[in-house]
C-alpha cells in the first residue's frame, strides 16, 4: 500500500471566470478570500467568499457579495 500523500491542487473561479490556478490553501477572512498556489504566490480576492469546494473535480467556487 502506498502511504504517500498526493496534493489536490484546485483551479479557483468566480462565478464562470478562471481566477487562479494551482490552489493548494484557501481562507475566507473579512469579507475576502486568500489564496497560495504551489509556488507560494499569493492572491486576494477582495468582496467574495467561498460557496462551493468539489475536490473531485479540483474547482473551488467562490461567488461576490453584493
């Protein structure tokens, strides 16, 4: 059996739009979403919130506020 961990990198939307790919964290913190890739670049997506996570499709979802 092989007890190595794979890594699930996700590919990150707003609505239907790409945003950012590669996704290996994501955090919701006043009223905006953190995001690190898997080579620690990190993007903040100010006015969104997570409503979606589909690790077997790798997509997180994020949608605006209004």
């Amino acid at each position: 059996m092989d007890t190595r961990s794979t890594m699930c990198e996700f590919k990150v939307f707003v609505g239907d739009r790409l945003v950012f790919e590669d996704v290996i964290y994501a955090r919701e913190e006043g009223g905006r979403v953190i995001l690190r890739d898997v080579l620690g670049e990190r993007k903040e997506l100010s006015g969104c919130r997570i409503v979606e996570v589909d690790v077997q499709s790798t997509r997180l979802v994020l949608a605006e506020e209004r």
